[in-house]
C-alpha cells in the first residue's frame, strides 16, 4: 500500500496559517502577468515571498491587505523585506497586520 502524501502548503492562506502566526517578508516580489477581479474591476497580483515556521510561502496580497502594508512600510517593497506580518483567524478568513519596527530586520 502507497499512502499518498499531503503536499507542504505553497501559498501565504487560512490553511497555511494558525492563529497569532507571524511570516517574515524575504522578498520585494514580482507582478504577475495574470489579472483577477477585484471589486468590479481588472488587477495584476504581486507575489512576496515570505517565510513562515521555516517554510517558504508565496503571498499574493490582495489590495486592502497591500494598503496596510504601504501605511506602515511606504510603497517600494523592497523596503519590507525583513519586515514582519502578524496573522490572525477570524471565522475563516485570515486577517494580516503589518508589525511596524524601528528597524528592519534583514532576511538571510
């Protein structure tokens, strides 16, 4: 008998997550080329690599969560690399807090 295997998570989501988790930014990311619909209209993903429990995750911040982030880090993403997010649950929606820091910490 070949038990198949669950696949190590790829992406920043709810299941990837428990609750009060905090991912590191290792990134600046990159755009996708694809669009998705966002409130009625057309949007280009960006794709941050982050690490999580020592795991390397791809997180596609949807605009409200990218607009926290430009607040408290301004909006050249490679100024948030070594930057951290908090996640928490609710229900079953993942909810992401950009943790603001003096300083950097520098991903390695």
């Amino acid at each position: 008998m070949v038990k198949i295997e669950k696949p190590k998570a790829k992406y920043l989501n709810f299941e990837s997550t428990k609750n009060d988790d905090v991912a590191v930014i290792i990134g600046e990311g990159e755009y996708s080329l694809d669009e998705v619909s966002w409130e009625k209209e057309k949007i280009r993903r960006i794709h941050i690599p982050v690490e999580l429990n020592g795991n390397k995750l791809d997180w596609t911040p949807w605009p409200n969560d990218a607009d926290k982030c430009v607040e408290v880090w301004g909006d050249d993403t490679s100024m948030w690399v070594g930057q951290k997010l908090r996640i928490t649950h609710d229900k079953k929606k993942m909810i992401l807090s950009p943790i603001k820091q003096e300083k950097p910490m520098i991903a390695q």
